[in-house]
C-alpha cells in the first residue's frame, strides 16, 4: 500500500486518519479520478452506493461508524473506506477487499 499524511480540506466532514491506497488501486486508477473520488468522499457525498449504504453512513457520522464510498464504473470501479475510529482511510478496488 502507498501512505500518505491525514486529509485536511475545508469541506472534511470527518477526520480520515492516515490515507492510504492499495498498489492495486493505485497502479489502474488516475491520479485525478483518485483526488476526485477523495473529494466527494470527504464532503459527505458517498457516490454509487444503494440507499442503505448511504443512510448507514449518515447515521455513521453521528455515531462513528465505517464510512464507505463508491465511485467510477468497471475496471475503475473504486472504493474509499475511513475506518471507525478514524485512524485510516483506504482506497482501494473492491478486489483488494
């Protein structure tokens, strides 16, 4: 996995913790998809995730539970996890799951 420090943007809706993103994801994703998907994630948009997985991260932000975010489609499908605690968030494919 690639590191790198904890996000800080005017629009973090939550800490992230260490970022980091699997090699895998790193080697077949762009650099802007990455920043964009980090982006959304960070501002409380949780892209393609059904209504449960988008309700499960509202109710997270309350009361500290995984975040889970999908963006982009087939071979660049992508996910970004922060963890409960807020220690880490990881981008990855959902292959590297």
């Amino acid at each position: 996995m690639t590191q790198s420090k904890e996000a800080t943007a005017p629009n973090l809706r939550f800490a992230t913790g260490q970022v980091v993103i699997t090699t895998n994801a790193a080697g077949r994703l762009s650099p802007a998809e990455i920043n964009q998907g980090f982006a959304r994630h960070i501002s409380g948009d949780w892209g393609n995730v059904c209504s449960d997985d988008a309700q499960a991260n509202v109710d997270a932000l309350e009361h500290g539970d995984r975040l889970l975010s999908a963006y982009g489609e087939g071979d660049h499908r992508f996910w970004i996890i922060t963890e409960s605690d807020r220690s880490v968030t990881t981008i990855l494919l959902p292959e590297d799951y």
